[in-house]
C-alpha cells in the first residue's frame, strides 16, 4: 500500500466512504491518526505499554501542534505520549494545564 501510495501524484484526491473528496495525504494522516489513538486504548484495555511509533507521535504533534509543536510541547512539560493523551480527552487536563495551553495559543482540534 505504501508503495502505491506514493507512486500517486502530490496533489491526488480520494472519495472518503461518504464521498466527500480529500488529498490522499490528509487521508493518510486520518489512518495514522486513528491507529495511533486506538492503539493507546487498546494498550490501556490489555494492561501493555503503548506501541506508539516515533514517526506516528510526530505526525500527530504536527497535526495538532503545527510546525512549532516540539517547542510548544516543551514548554507545556509533557512528553509526546502524554500530549497525545491529553489532546485526545484520554488524560483529562486540569486547571493549571488548561490555562498553560490557552497562554500558549493552543487550539485542540476536534476530533471524532
């Protein structure tokens, strides 16, 4: 699949199953994001560390943070495994966190 995939040209859009059109590397990033925060639950419901790849937590501080996000992560404390927790409502974030957040411009993006 890999290999197909980047064969395809930059600019190539998909239909999602609802028909909706999409450029193929936003629907890539949708997959890995849905492997990555599934994986942390199914981590959680066996008792196993999580399996999150580097190259997955990446992506997914990019898409939630842009470009700046190791710096913002930074300043925010947590580690990428953490960050992902709390983005995606599997940690809750207190007070102090959520005004951290808010000082630093981050906005969640909402994710269903």
């Amino acid at each position: 699949m890999a290999r197909l995939c980047r064969a395809e040209l930059e600019g190539r859009v998909v239909r999602t199953r609802r028909g909706d059109p999409m450029l193929l590397s936003e629907f890539l990033l949708t997959r890995v994001v849905e492997v990555a925060v599934h994986g942390l639950d199914l981590a959680d419901a066996l008792g196993r560390e999580p399996w999150l790849t580097a190259e997955a937590a990446d992506l997914m501080q990019g898409l939630l943070f842009g470009p700046d996000g190791a710096a913002r992560l930074e300043k925010l404390g947590w580690g990428q495994l953490r960050f992902l927790r709390k983005a995606t409502g599997r940690e809750p974030i207190t007070r102090e966190e959520a005004s951290d957040v808010s000082r630093l411009g981050i906005r969640w993006l909402t994710l269903g």
